[in-house]
C-alpha cells in the first residue's frame, strides 16, 4: 500500500488547530471550535489534495473524485415546462408531456419519475379540495 505524504499543513488548519486550544478557555463564551469548523477550513486543501492523488493514479481518491463528479451533474435541475394541472383530468397531459420528453431524450427517466411523484401529490391536494367542496355544498343544501 502506498503511504501519501499530506506535507505540512496549511495556514487554515494551523489557525484553526491553534484556536482550539484557545476555545478550551473560553468555552462559557460559545467560542468552541468543533470538528466541522476544523473541515471546513480545511475543505480547499484537502480538496486539491484528492485532485492531486486522483491525478497521480490514487485508485481511492479517483473514484471519490468520479462519484462527486457524477453526483453533482446527476443532481442539476432539468429546465422543463409542464402543462398547467388545475384538475386531475390534467393530469393525463402532464404525464404525456413527461412520457414524450423522455421518448425525445430531452429529460432523464429518473427526472419524470420524481416530477410523477410531485404530480400524483398535486392531484392528491386537488382531488382532497374538490371533496371538501362538495361535502361543503351537500351540508350546507341539508343545513
């Protein structure tokens, strides 16, 4: 197995390394210093040290850097339009236009999936207001 040298560390983590012990005294004051605070000033560093050994052949960091990569593009927003659904009968057209940018390739299967999801909760709402309504009308026509 191959040892890395991480070298000597940076600026941050030096001053943040240095602060705790400054924390520990103040601790009352809510000064203190946690792990995370250590990280994030570290993020930079250690970031272009993955970078750095995914590029040297580090099997480890190249498929951390391949996944965070993949992530991040699989998590973009898609810029698509549906048709209006003010009714459930609207519904059908929305799928459609779902069904049909996924035929084209302009949207990801997993993409019309999660807006199906967010529609059939929309339709849900719409068709728990409609009963509302009516159950509404039937108790005010016997009242």
């Amino acid at each position: 197995m191959k040892q890395v040298s991480l070298g000597k560390p940076s600026a941050p983590i030096m001053d943040a390394a240095s602060s705790v012990s400054t924390c520990q005294h103040d601790h009352q004051a809510n000064t203190d210093m946690t792990a995370d605070d250590l990280l994030e000033a570290a993020a930079v560093p250690l970031m272009r040290k993955t970078i750095e050994l995914a590029l040297s052949g580090d099997r480890v960091s190249l498929r951390y850097c391949l996944d965070r990569l993949a992530r991040s593009k699989a998590a973009r927003p898609v810029p698509f339009t549906l048709p209006e659904v003010n009714n459930p009968e609207d519904y059908a057209a929305a799928t459609r236009a779902l069904l049909e940018a996924v035929a084209m390739g302009a949207l990801h299967s997993e993409d019309a999936a999660a807006r199906v999801k967010l529609l059939e909760a929309h339709v849900q709402a719409l068709t728990l207001q409609d009963l509302v309504s009516r159950l509404e009308y039937i108790e005010a026509r016997k009242g």
